[in-house]
C-alpha cells in the first residue's frame, strides 16, 4: 500500500450553513472518516483554518493568506492508504464537500530515505 494525500478545496456554500446545517455535513464528514479507518486505510487529517501566510521566493518574501491571488482555499487533507492512483482517486470520490462544488487532489506521497 502507498500513501496518498487528498487536499481539499472549494465549497464556499458549506460557510453560509446554519448552525444546524453545519452540524448534519460535519456529521457526513464524521461518518466518511469513519468508515475509513475501519477499512484501515486512514492515517491522519486535519481542517486547515482559513488564516495562514505564504513565503516565496528567494528573498523569502511574506505575504499574508495562503493563496492571496485564489479564491479557492485549501480546507484541509487527509493522508489514505491506497494500493494506486486509480484506487485512492475512486476513495476520493467520498468526500462530502463534492456536491458542495468542493475537490478533492489526489497525490501520492513519495517515500524519501532519510
């Protein structure tokens, strides 16, 4: 099994829920995490807040917001288990912020000998 990273985007509509609102899609998110870890093939994940600071470029330049110039943030990842590509992108395919019009990358984590 490799690991595979899913960085999730997007879905601007889930920020106008109503309390309640908010509660039922966290709960979908609660049950997807759920129900990957009991197919063991969850190793962790984490939301990212919206706040952050970019640093670029050889004069190491900070600017504030993670992608000033994007209006699609990074909301958060997850690190899966998968046997390909192929496999971790069908597992993708769970994320309850998908008919939000949110996304899901798919990356493989290469393995570096340290």
């Amino acid at each position: 099994m490799k690991d595979f990273m899913f960085i999730f985007r997007g879905a601007a509509e889930q920020y106008d829920f109503s309390a309640e609102q908010m509660q039922q899609h966290m709960q979908k998110w609660f049950a997807w995490v759920d129900d990957l870890k009991a197919k063991n093939i969850y190793s962790a994940g984490e939301p990212l807040l919206p706040d952050g600071k970019t640093v670029k470029g050889a004069k190491a330049l900070v600017t504030d917001g993670p992608f000033a110039e994007s209006k699609e943030l990074v909301g958060g990842f997850f690190i899966i288990k998968a046997a390909s590509l192929e496999e971790a992108t069908e597992i993708a395919k769970g994320c309850p912020d998908l008919p939000l019009d949110g996304s899901v990358e798919v990356r493989e984590v290469m393995k570096m000998d340290m």
